[in-house]
C-alpha cells in the first residue's frame, strides 16, 4: 500500500487573523464615526471656530460636567441631544413662560426635533394647571436628583450632546417680552449650529 502524505492545513489560522484584524478595523471606523463628530463639534465651540460670539450666546462650561455627574442616565435619551432645563424650587410665572420659551424653541428646530428631547428637571411638583399646560408640549419631566441639587445652584438651560457631555448653558431671564425672545433666539442659534456641524444624535 502506498501512504499518504498528509500536509497540515495551516490557511485557517491566517484566515481567522485576517478576520480579527477587518473586526478590530471595523469597530474602531464605528468608534470614531460616533465620538468624532462630537469632539469636533465641542472643539468649534471652544475654539471660536462657528463664530459664536454673538449677543445672548449661551455660556460654555469650563468645568467638566456631564449627566452621570448629575445623577442622570444618558441611556435614558441613547443618541439624543438634550435641552436640559433645571428648575427653580419654585415654578412661578417667570419660569412657567421659560418653559413655555425653550419648549417654543425646541418646536423651531422643525426637522432636526427628532434628534432632540426637551428635559425639565423639577424640584417640587406642578400643580394641576401646570400639568394641564405642560400635558401639551413634549417635554420629559424628571425629578432632580440629589446630585444635581449639590451642583447647580440656581435656575439654567444646559445643551447636553449624545455622549452625556454638558456642553453649554443658558440663564433664563426673570422678565417677559424682549428678554425671552433673546433667550429663545440664543439657544436655537446654538442647538442649530451643533446639529449643523455634528450628524451623531
């Protein structure tokens, strides 16, 4: 009988590396589509480069604050921006027409809204005309939790990207008319600009 030479198949470990390797690539291309955006669109606003020195602009946070600092869950909103409006202890007038200003504002980002989710963070409960009112407009209420009491001091409007970053806030005003149309123009101004320059969310 003739014997057989048998040669040991040594293509499936090169196979399975090549594998790895297009796997490793892949995830890191994901990777940076997701995070890249975002870095430059924080980068814009820090560097000047979107030409947001202009009056009423909202006030970008030196210190580094994001939701999980402020005892909130960003998988609550996955891939969303968030106009995170924290409350006064008390929602009088003033901030009932806030509400009603930055809710106004959300409503005129028109097709971009989806990539959006107003949240309202409260620190005692609405009445039952202000649920009433509130019942009609999209916005997310939540409690404020204990950690966010410790850091934010009084009433703001943050602007807060996919990834859970705190990027920019705004002070609402505590009168009617001229005021709370700066405000409103403020942050639609910069929420466009982001989205504009960032496609993630």
């Amino acid at each position: 009988m003739s014997s057989i030479n048998a040669t040991p198949d040594t293509s499936q470990p090169t196979v399975d590396n090549t594998n790895r390797h297009k796997n490793r690539k892949s995830l890191i291309l994901v990777l940076l589509a997701f995070v890249l955006p975002i870095i430059l669109a924080k980068m814009a606003l820090e560097q000047d480069w979107l030409d947001l020195a202009v009056t009423n602009q909202g006030t970008l946070l030196n210190n580094e604050l994001t939701l999980a600092k402020l005892g909130l869950s960003d998988s609550d909103f996955p891939q969303q921006w968030l106009i995170l409006y924290a409350l006064p202890k008390q929602c009088l007038a003033p901030c009932l027409k806030s509400l009603e200003t930055v809710h106004n504002s959300y409503v005129v980002l028109g097709k971009d809204m989806p990539r959006v989710t107003p949240v309202a963070l409260t620190r005692s409960q609405f009445s039952p005309e202000q649920n009433k009112q509130l019942a009609k407009s999209q916005w997310h209420i939540k409690s404020m939790p204990a950690q966010s009491k410790n850091i934010i001091r009084q009433s703001q409007v943050f602007i807060v990207d996919p990834l859970g970053n705190v990027i920019l806030s705004h002070t609402p005003p505590s009168a009617d008319g001229k005021q709370q149309a700066d405000f409103s123009k403020a942050i639609i101004a910069d929420m466009k600009k982001l989205l504009k320059y960032s496609k993630v969310g």
